[in-house]
C-alpha cells in the first residue's frame, strides 16, 4: 500500500513537470483558487491604490464558473455565473465581480447593502436599515449615529470606522454640474440575491447607484494580497508589497495612500 502511494505521488511529481501538467495546474489554480487583478482606478482609494496588482481569493464567495483568460468566456454555459454557492457577501467586505452592464471587465467595490437591506444618501452621506431590524441596527453597529425616519432606525456613514479609507472630497459639490446619484440617493431596497456596491472614494465612484446592484452570480471574489504595486511615476510601492486590505487602513499606509492622493487628485473631477 506504502509502495503504491509512492509510485503515485512519483507519477503526480512527473506528470506536474511536463508542459501539459503545469498548464493544468495553473488554470485550476486561477479558476478556483487565486487569480491576479490590477486596480486600473481610483474608485477604491484610499484603500486600494491605481497600480496596485493584488490576487484575488476565488472561494471566498463560493466557486464562480471558470472563464478562460483574457477571452472570458465561460467555460461551463448556462449556469448562473458559479459552479457551487457559497457564503454571500458580509456588509463592509471589499469584493470583485463582474460588471453588470459589461460581463468581460471586473470591478472592485465595497459591498455596503444586503439583499433586503434599505438605504439612502442624503447630502453624500450613506443610510442603511438593515433586513434584521432595529434591535440589529442597535446591537451591531454601536458606536454609529442611529437615525430614525419613518418609524425605522437608520444608521448613518456605516464602515465609516472600521474603514478609514472611505472619504468624501469636498471639492465635488451639488451645483449642477456631478451626477445627482453622488448626493442624494433612494431610499431603495436592495433586491433579492443582489449586493450594493460603492467605492471608498465616495464621490469619484461609478458603482451601484448609477447601474444597480450586483447579482451574486457576478461575485468573483476578494482582495486576498498585494503581490506588487506602482504610483504613476513608475516607482515601485514597496510599502504596500504582501499586504492585505485589512493591513492597508493601518494609520502608517493610509497616510501615505492619503498623502498620495491629495498629491495628485488635486484636480480630479472624474468618476470611475
């Protein structure tokens, strides 16, 4: 039986050496368990920086259907974008997904609403009632400014804490000129197996409130790492390098990623 086991792991060490072995073993690598994104944006700073090159956790969420790279087209069709269900989106996670609008680019937002939760944004500043009820609202999100509005309990600038690389820029203001969606919102409920997505750069963001909520079939995954990442002088962010988003709102490099920002967003009026 030993004898056996060993040839085996022998013939599984070989067969893993030939080209056609190690191209099986990468593409079920980035098919189920980690693939490689760049953020292409702004939308997610200060959290996530343009030119941060991180993998992705592909099970986070459950298994999405393989797409083959670059092509991405689907290699098992008619299914309703995963293979096998999994754990949905917690409120506050940072999540890649498809682009609803545009199935082939992926995104990368905060989840901030869950099916059946309800929200608003009044003067750029996010309310959500959650499907749990009042007493939820209370026990879970202490520390928070509750609100209530007719006969609900509200509560105002949710992940605001536990997040600090949400921000606002006050440069962008309601005079005509920027969307309405990035000032005042709703009130809506989010649909059943859908997610509301936003970015952390509140008021450079093109996400749920201009294109609706993300459909659990289009959920890829989760920021796992930083593997590599660049500013836009070409000089390499070593700071950043093997962190995690979590190890990203640290006070140390969120300074830096604020410190970035004002630097070189001094005249951006853009949405991405």
């Amino acid at each position: 039986m030993k004898k056996k086991i060993v040839n085996g792991l022998h013939s599984a060490y070989r067969f893993s050496n030939t080209w056609t072995g190690t191209i099986i073993i990468v593409l079920f690598v980035i098919f189920f368990v980690a693939q490689a994104f760049r953020i292409p944006s702004g939308s997610m700073k200060d959290s996530l920086l343009v030119g941060d090159h991180l993998f992705a956790k592909k099970f986070a969420y459950g298994i999405s259907t393989p797409h083959i790279p670059f092509l991405e087209i689907p290699l098992i069709p008619g299914t309703n974008g995963h293979i096998i269900d999994g754990d949905e989106p917690k409120r506050g996670d940072i999540v890649i997904f498809r682009y609803p609008n545009n199935t082939q680019l992926h995104y990368v937002k905060r989840c901030v609403a869950l099916p059946g939760d309800e929200l608003f944004l009044m003067n750029k500043i996010l309310y959500i009632h959650p499907r749990e009820g009042d007493d939820y609202a209370r026990e879970m999100f202490k520390g928070y400014e509750l609100v209530e509005v007719e006969g609900k309990l509200w509560v105002k600038n949710p992940y605001a804490k536990e997040h600090h690389g949400i921000h606002n820029d006050e440069k962008i203001t309601d005079n005509g000129i920027f969307p309405m969606e990035l000032f005042n919102f709703g009130p809506i409920q989010v649909p059943e197996k859908q997610y509301f997505m936003m970015g952390d750069n509140r008021d450079h963001s093109n996400d749920s409130r201009f294109w609706g909520a993300v459909p659990y079939g289009l959920i890829e995954g989760t920021p796992w790492f930083v593997y590599f990442s660049m500013d836009a002088d070409y000089k390499v962010r070593w700071d950043r390098i093997g962190k995690t988003p979590y190890d990203l709102e640290q006070p140390e490099p969120l300074s830096r990623a604020v410190a970035e920002r004002i630097r070189e967003d001094a005249n951006d009026h853009e949405l991405y």
